[in-house]
C-alpha cells in the first residue's frame, strides 16, 4: 500500500473494525461476480471504490433501454452493448487500480468452478433460479464463500453461504425441491430501488468476509418488503442429506495464481 491507497482508503483505515490491514486484504482479494444487471450495477461500483484489487464479472446480455430504469451503472449511450464490458469501462473510470476481467458469456457449472478456485469470494447476482444452483454448487466444490442476492416486483432478498466453514447450509438446503422458478422482469416487474438496496447489502456482506469486519451470519435468509420498507429474517440450517453439501466435497487448491482468463465475446 502506497501514500495513495492510504489517502484514498482513509475512511476505511479510520475504522477500527478495517484499518490498515483490513485494507490491504481488499487489494489483495479477487471477487467473482456473476451477473452485471440489476444487483450487479449496486455491488460493483462498491467493490472498485473499496479497493477490491481484482473483479472477474460475467454476463452475457447486452444493454437495453429497459435495464436504465433500474441498473444506474449504465447509460444510455451503453445501449445495446455487451453489460461485462460497459461495465467494465464504468469501474475502471471509478478505480483504474483494480483490475478486471469481463467475460461477455453466461457462466456453466464447469467455468464457474474453474474461475471461484482462484477467488476470495462470491456474489451471485444472477437473474434466475438454474443459474443460482449452479453458482451455488461450484460455490460447495471450492469452498468460496457467497454472496446470494434476488429481487422481484418489490420484494428482495439476501443470504450469505459459508462453506468454507463446517457444517454449514448452502444454497440447496434452503431452496432444493422447492420448485422455485422465475419469471421475466417484462411480465412482473421490479421497483428501481429495490435492486439498490439489496445489491449494496451483498457489497456490504462481501466486504465484511473479505475484511473480517464485524459478523456475516450464515443460515439466515433476509427478506425485504419494499412496499412496506420492513425486514423479515428465516433461520434455517444445514440438510444433511443435501445432495450438494451433504455429501465430501473437493478442497480448493493453495498456494496457486491467478491463471489468464480466456475471455469469450460470445453474444
């Protein structure tokens, strides 16, 4: 950390609960963020202005007029191109120090578990319910702890997943078998905030594990009522009959770099 970053920290080193070296764990941090609309234009704007030294974001849709209702990180002129890269040109105008990797594609299980081996952290901010399990399978294989966000009509939701730690629940535990399934925002809708309010949660969460900052308590699922600007909390725990965590699960590699993303520019 130079004279700069300490200048441009400063507000995080004043905490205690930071300091210096919470700081620093920032820059050193990589954080894996899937999908670039809604929850993701709140999450990332956070994550460049705190520091984060690396972001790897995917989304393989472009922009669209709709999306300007509601995902503020991009512009008109953004209009029909790719969201990783619009988005990447808007947090290197925030922090031109971390540097970030934008994968124009929808992310399998495989690339998922191959890119979260390599990551600190996380944050799924996808927009549908088959993406979610995969994101939260390749989560349980590495051990990455995620950060899971959704938001419809008015209603948010937010739940942080641990499994780098024993005998915690994921993702599947809470939702497997449900039949839970989602429909477009074309046909019901979202309120513009609410996607602000939960995405800037996630960024808070994400910075409180990668910092050590304070508690991000897991097995609880978050609920907000935007109608009505009320917070519910679920506690659940873990299944052991889980067909994602209830069984061993591969250990993620130590010790290793970084490897080069090869980048995809499928539309």
């Amino acid at each position: 950390m130079d004279d700069r970053d300490l200048l441009r920290y400063s507000r995080h080193i004043l905490l205690e609960e930071i300091g210096i070296e919470g700081q620093q764990k920032l820059l050193d941090a990589s954080a894996l963020v899937v999908g670039c609309g809604g929850l993701g234009a709140a999450v990332l704007p956070y994550l460049a202005a705190a520091g984060v030294g690396r972001l790897i974001i995917a989304d393989g849709d472009a922009v669209d007029e709709t999306n300007l209702q509601r995902q503020t990180a991009f512009s008109e002129a953004d209009i029909g191109n790719s969201k990783a890269q619009a988005m990447k040109g808007r947090l290197n105008a925030i922090n031109s120090r971390t540097q970030i990797t934008a994968l124009n594609e929808h992310l399998t299980e495989s690339r998922l578990h191959d890119l979260m081996q390599y990551c600190d952290i996380a944050i799924d901010c996808s927009d549908n319910f088959p993406t979610r399990v995969s994101i939260n399978r390749a989560a349980v294989a590495t051990r990455t702890p995620l950060v899971s966000g959704a938001a419809a009509r008015f209603e948010g939701q937010l739940a942080v997943y641990r499994p780098d730690l024993p005998d915690t629940p994921c993702y599947a535990c809470l939702f497997e078998g449900s039949g839970a399934n989602d429909g477009a925002c074309a046909v019901f809708g979202v309120f513009a905030p609410l996607v602000g309010i939960i995405g800037t949660s996630q960024a808070a969460e994400a910075l409180k594990i990668l910092t050590g900052a304070g508690s991000s308590r897991y097995g609880i699922l978050h609920l907000y009522d935007a109608l009505n600007n009320e917070w519910q909390q679920i506690t659940f725990t873990r299944n052991p009959q889980c067909r994602v965590c209830g069984s061993p699960h591969s250990l993620r590699p130590a010790g290793k770099t970084m490897p080069l993303i090869q980048q995809s520019n499928r539309q």
